[in-house]
C-alpha cells in the first residue's frame, strides 16, 4: 500500500492555503471567519481531488472519508489560527493528511474546529468524540468579541447541519504532524521529535487573604501583606518543585495580582496564576502533593493564609506505544539520529481523540521557537522530511 | 499669654466643618471643588470671628494672620479630603489652630492647598515656602479626570490672585495636629503621640528582564523567567533586610506586574512597584545600600537582570527638638504617661514648612487605624486631649 509522498506538492498546497487570510508571513483565520470558512471549503476541494469524499459537519470539522476498506488510519489536526499568528500550527498536520491521501494510504483526513479556543477551545475534537453536547455549545461565546457561538455557526452557514461523529471501530488511530513550538528539537540540531505524550496543564489560582493598610502607619510586625505572602511562597514552590519535578516537568506564575495595586497601601489580597505540566501522572500526582504540603506548611506559619483553586485540570494523553515505535523506525531510517522523542508541552486535538483510539504524534523544529506569532517558521526540509518521516510510520502502522 | 482652649467650641468647629461635603459619617472635599471652596470660606470667617485677618490666596491657601506683635507661631494642616474619606484628616489641625486662636493664643493660622494630591501633592505648603513656581503649575492636572490645575483655579475663582509666601522670621515655628492613621496609639492604649519627624519616602520601580515564552514548549532549564527572577529579588529582600533596617522603618511592595501576565505564558518582564521608609537618614542610607547590593548580588547569579528606577525620593523632615520637649511636658502633665514619641510614617505638609521653619507634630490616635475612608475616626476625649496638649505647648514655646 506504500506509494512515495510528493514533498513539492505537499508544500505548494501549504503555500496555497496560507494565502487564505494571509497575515504578512503568518496568517490570520480565527474560528468561523469568512477566512476559515474559505480554508474549509479550500480543504474539501483537496479532499475531492485525492478522491476522498468531504464533509463540512455542524460544527465546523472537516472530515474526509477514504473510500477503500479498512484498516484506516484518521490523519488531521486544526485549520483555523491564532489572531495574527503563524501559518504552520495547525495547518500543517491537516496538509499533511491530504499528502498521505494523495500518496494513496488508506487516510480519513480531519480538520477539527476551534483547537485555538476563539469560542471554547478543541470544541471540533471533543464534537468528533461525542464529548460537546448541544447544551454546551448554547453557553459557548467567543472570547474576545462574546459573539455567541450559535450565532457564528449560523452567520458561517453551519447551523442546522448534523455532527459527524468519529466510529473508533473505523480506525488504526490518529497521526498528528505539528510544529513543535519550542526550542529542542533547533537547539539539539534534530529534525523530528516523535512525542511521548502530551502533557497534563494543571492551573490554580492561588489566593492569600491579608489586611488591606497604610504604608506609612503600620509596622513591619503588625503587617498581614497577602504580598509578601504570596513572594514566600512562591520562593518556597522555587525551592521545592526541583526536588519533586521530573525531566520535562514545567511550573509557571503568569500573573501576580496584588490588592489595591498602590505603591503606598500594603496588599490586602493577592492572587497568583499558577500551572504545572507533566506527561506523567504519577509526576504530576507528586507534584501537586508537594504543593498541596507547601501551602499547608505556609498556613502553619504565616499569617497571610493562602488557599489553592482549581481552575482546569487537564490529564496526560499517553501516545500510543506501538506508533511511537514506527515513528521512530521511520525516522531512524530517513534521517539516522536525527531524531529524539518528547513530550508535547502544549494542547493538541490529538488529546482528546486519544480518549476514544490510540494516537500519535511527530514534532518538527520551530524557528527560533516562534509560535502563537505570524513570523512563526520551519525550514521546508525540516517539513518535507516531517511528512515523509509520518508517511513511512503510516504504511507501517496499516502493515502491522 | 496663656488662655484655657474650649473644647467643646472646638468639637462643635470641627463638627460644623463636616457637614461641607458630608459623605456618610466622612466628607467629599476634593481640592478646589465647590465644597472644598465652601470650606475655605467657612474658615475665613471663623479666622475672623477670633479677631485674625483672613486671606484666600491664589493656590487656595487661606492664611489667617493675627495682628498682635512678635513672637508668633503657624499653627494649622489642610481641610480638602481624599475621596469619600474622613473628616478628620487635615481638618483637625486647622481647626486645632482655630482653637488656639481662639484661646488667645499668637498665632497665625493655615489651610493648604492640595495635600491630598489631587493635582499634584502638597502644591499649597510648597507654594507658602517659595518652592512652587509658575511653570509646573502650568503642567499639573488633576490625577483622576484629567482637568488642568490652571482650569481648576479659574472655576475656583482663584486665578490671578496673589498666591502668599511666608515670612519664616515672622515665626517660632509650624504646629500641625495629625489623626495617627495607625494603630500604634490605639494598641498602646495611649492618647497623644509626640513626632519625632516625618520619614522619607523611597519610592522605587524595579524592572526585571527576562523572555517571554511557551509555558508549555520552554523546559525550565531554558527559561529566563522574570516573574520568578522577581520573585527570587524580593525574598531575598525579605530575608536580608530586617537585619539592616531601624525599629521603625517599613518596606512595602504595592504592585507586581508580570507581562503579558497570561496564565500558559512564561513572564518577559516584571516591574515591581517597591518603597521603604525611615525617619533616620542613616537607616535609609543603610537601606539603600542593602537594596543596591541585593540587585547586584541578583544580577551576578539570575539570568534575568534587574535594574532600579527610582520614582520619587523624599527626605527625612526631623521635628524641632525643643518643640518635641514642650509637647512632651505638656502631654506629661495633662496625662501622665500615656504619650509616646513616634515617627510619622505618611507625609504631611509639615516635612515642606520643615524646610524654612522648626516644625513639630502631634498625633491623636484613629480607631482601627482607619483612615482615606469615610469611616475615619477618633474619640471626643481624644481630640480634646490633643487640642489642650497642643495649646499648652504652644504657650511654652512662646513662653520660651
């Protein structure tokens, strides 16, 4: 069943659907727009000529059918962009599954909906496994403009028509070429990063509670700054987390509030965004044991209390052993030790496919690491050798 | 010379007073507003009714001025509010001076103008001491909408008048009476607090430079974080600096800003709204040189480096020594042993008179520390206690 992919053609139809919303070198095609609504009727037209049969679903997925017996395997990723972002995250995993359709692999190709979160975030996978109900759908806005996402269904023409759901039974699994979106794959001079897994995102908002006073009138001794609280413990998760952490384990404090926010009024409240990502359960279970002890041993001793809230807890998505090993197999012949597997530290559809069939995942290098940015980048052989490398895992997965 | 103060015609001044701009049990008595006029107004006629002429001059200082002979002192504060604040913060040492004049006392009396800072901060008692001039009135404007100050004279009815520079040889010094705005009074169970000086304000930003990136793509080994870098400087600054600080200086940091301070985003920047007080230069000295040295220690070993700006550095105002002595007796033999010497941590017009006069200050305590807010109070017993203490020292310093 192996036939060569056509690396040319699989870049020209890249370079074409790029012009579609082009944003100087990046594109701009958030969920819905007349821009992705054009990159999805672009991609059925693609479907077609590789004689697979489209469907736009109600939802926004584009799914297209390969009309052969099975096995199969499904092959896609998400078409819509970031504001003003790159051309490749998400783009690049759908092309990919029209280059393995044209090479004639028995591929459904998908192109979920919303992977970006414009309206909810992975709504087109979570549709595809049967995990959006209608309910949800109706509370769903988007998040910059509260544009309802019933009515942007119905402005880009998609109310009313049925949801495609995914038939496990139908497939293999799902193959998921992206861009890495960091710096090592560039940084150790490799070409293909075969993914673990990707990580669990655990987010907390951290909350401590002080009394709101003047700068001036009260002593260091009579102070409750939520503040200074908040900086202990946050040294104190500092020290810690590396003792607790494993290799690719990451921990972040995006946003530090402090209440009123005066140079002259000691903190009466601050709130701290924080996240921890691990593709291991057991690492992120100790991790957030050794938070939880953290946060227990601050109350013992401080007078600022501080209180731990849950605001998404994501679990990891194991890729799929035996597709890691053919990914790796493929990559080792194409490009010997050219490759490393990783974890993927980012979301992906591929996370929530995977609750339903086995998935797999192939990272290639990130320019300088760029994404989420319309000067995101990747050298055209780093892509070409990216979807020869999941061509081959392909043809050895079916063969299996 | 000396004449007993009637309290009770000194509670029902400052109660008449309240009532301009009543906000719940505090007054709205921004500067320059038509209220804050009323109540400028209102005080001329009292300067008058004790037998002071009373000028409005043209930065809304009134200066009542007694027409006796030599020597005399300026006894007063201010009488605009903060928003929606207290109606003993400025008033009280206005009407304290009323009080006295009223008693008999040689006195001059002064409300300054815009101690608050709604336009600029302390723009009266800088005008009286010769150390406003005309081209920064040009370019103040007020902080919450925006109005020019020149426009704010002029609907005040004050452009083109006289502003009034003080004749420091016409006085043995200032006398301001201040609420605490703290607690220390309140908690030592004690009525008067004798000030030693007004502390200095070290007002600083601190701008940490790290590099935005993926919180999920970025290993913790790659990243140059700058929240977390902040977070290292300011425990450093935590644990080190109670070893170099006085027994009354405090240290506070207001804000924390982390961009673009986004939950799955690594923080490039951070910029930490940071200040420290004293009343002893040699503690600020030793301060300053601690900080300094904690930054440098901190961009020897962080990959982040910071860098400090400073916003605004004011400097010690000490109280005259001999006017502590007369407070201090006067306060022994009306209520023996319940005063204390302290430093005033806010600001008050006096650290400007301070600069060509010996100034002193009295405190009375706030309950619950509450101050800038309508719920600012002090007990009757308390106020009368500060007004006779201020009186009779008052006639020791003239006596002297």
């Amino acid at each position: 069943m192996m036939s060569r992919v056509d690396t040319d053609r699989f870049l020209a139809d890249l370079h074409a659907l790029r012009e579609i919303g082009r944003f100087k070198t990046g594109v701009h095609r958030p969920t819905y727009t007349p821009e992705d609504m054009e990159s999805r009727r672009w991609l059925c037209d693609r479907l077609a000529e590789c004689g697979l049969t489209p469907t736009l679903d109600g939802i926004g997925n584009v799914i297209g059918r390969h009309p052969g017996a099975g096995p199969h395997l499904l092959v896609g990723s998400h078409i819509e962009s970031q504001n003003e972002a790159g051309w490749l995250d998400g783009a690049l995993g759908v092309v990919a599954g029209v280059a393995l359709a044209r090479a004639g692999l028995p591929v459904d190709v998908v192109a979920f909906a919303d992977e970006e979160g414009h309206y909810g975030g992975f709504i087109g996978s979570r549709s595809f496994i049967g995990a959006l109900d209608e309910a949800e759908i109706d509370t769903l806005a988007n998040r910059t403009h509260g544009k309802p996402l019933r009515q942007a269904l119905t402005e880009a023409g998609l109310a009313g028509k049925p949801r495609f759901k995914g038939d496990p039974s139908r497939y293999r699994g799902f193959l998921e070429m992206h861009i890495e979106q960091g710096t090592q794959l560039e940084a150790a001079g490799l070409g293909i990063g075969v993914v673990t897994g990707i990580v669990a995102i655990r987010q907390y908002r951290i909350i401590i509670d002080g009394m709101q006073d003047h700068a001036g009138g009260t002593t260091m001794a009579e102070r409750r700054d939520a503040g200074l609280a908040a900086v202990r413990l946050l040294a104190a998760i500092d020290a810690e987390f590396p003792r607790v952490c494993g290799p690719r384990s990451t921990w972040t404090t995006g946003r530090i509030t402090l209440e009123p926010g005066a140079p002259s009024i000691i903190p009466g409240r601050a709130e701290v965004l924080f996240q921890l990502r691990d593709v291991d359960p057991t690492i992120i279970a100790r991790m957030e044991a050794a938070l939880a002890a953290l946060i227990q041993e601050h109350n013992r001793r401080d007078r600022c209390p501080a209180r731990l809230e849950p605001i998404s807890l994501s679990t990891p998505a194991p890729c799929d052993a035996g597709f890691q090993e053919a990914l790796a197999a493929e990559a080792e012949a194409l490009s010997p030790g050219c490759w490393q597997r990783m974890p993927s530290g980012a979301g992906h559809d591929a996370q929530w496919v995977a609750r339903v069939m086995p998935v797999a995942m192939l990272f290639v290098p990130s320019i300088g690491g760029i994404s989420h940015h319309w000067a995101e980048d990747t050298k055209d052989a780093d892509l070409a050798l990216g979807v020869r490398v999941l061509a081959g895992a392909a043809a050895r997965i079916l063969a299996g």
